[in-house]
C-alpha cells in the first residue's frame, strides 16, 4: 500500500501509474492490440484519451477512440482513478466492502461492487452464454460483433 501513496495525489498521477501497469511497454488497443496510436487530451477525471489508427482507417472513420480503461472492469465505473487505486490498495490488504467504503467515503453497495469486480481480475472480460452476443473476426484488422433481437430485449 506504501508505494500507491505518491499516486494518490491526484487523478492525473493515478491514472499515469495505472497505464504504467497496464501497458508497461507502450499503450495499444485493448481490443486490437494495436501500436498505431495517437493520444488525445485528458478527460476532466484525469483519464488519458487516445485514437486507434488502424481502427479508424478500417472503420473508413477519422477517429476510433478509447481510454485508459477500456476493456477493464473499471471501464463503466464512475469512480475517479485515485478512489479505485485506493480501493485496489485496501483490497490488497484484504479489508472488507464496509471497511472500504468508511476509507474511501463511497457507498457500501459501490464499494461491494468494487471488491466483486476485483476478486474476479481487473482485465478480464467476459459475457455470460445465453445473451445471444457473438464475436465474429473477419480478414479486417477490426472485429464485427452482432447482438441479435432476443438478447437486446433482455436488457
């Protein structure tokens, strides 16, 4: 927990360690792995935006966007970046939701939340059978996903 102290500061620094982790050799796309990248300006909660070049050109777009947490469990979170690092440092030091929430001053259900995502890993990700979601890669660098009627009617 010691050494998150420094990325504590502010959102701008907790998100810099965060992209360290994730992509200690370089940023690419979450979903392509792509090294042809351009980054973009910082989203008012600290979160670095960047810009697929490969993405976008298959897609026939200028821009095909993502952020540092696309494709991870923090990605639909409203969390700051200093409050899931946090949370990820309490959690290590196997605290409970409760214990959590009164450090972080969250809501208990947000910090059980929390905790539920991290025992189930950080960069996995998964769609539960039976939603009717497939992948389907093509010759394209990019992926087709088809989501078909039934599955949208559940949601």
């Amino acid at each position: 927990m010691k050494h998150l102290i420094p990325y504590l500061q502010d959102s701008h620094k907790a998100t810099d360690y965060m992209q360290q982790r994730r992509w200690p050799d370089g940023v690419t796309r979450p979903r392509r792995g792509s090294r042809s990248i351009e980054k973009h300006e910082r989203c008012s909660n600290g979160l670095r935006r960047y810009n697929c070049l490969d993405c976008a050109a298959c897609l026939g777009q200028q821009f095909a966007t993502f952020n540092d947490r696309t494709s991870t469990i923090l990605e639909s979170s409203k969390l700051e970046p200093t409050e899931w690092l946090l949370v990820i440092g309490l959690r290590q030091l196997k605290l409970n939701a409760i214990e959590i929430a009164k450090t972080v001053e969250i809501n208990e259900r947000t910090a059980q939340r929390c905790t539920n995502l991290l025992d189930g890993g950080i960069y996995q990700a998964s769609i539960p059978s039976g939603y009717g979601v497939t992948i389907k890669p093509d010759s394209r660098p990019c992926t087709t996903i088809s989501v078909s009627s039934s599955a949208m009617a559940r949601v």
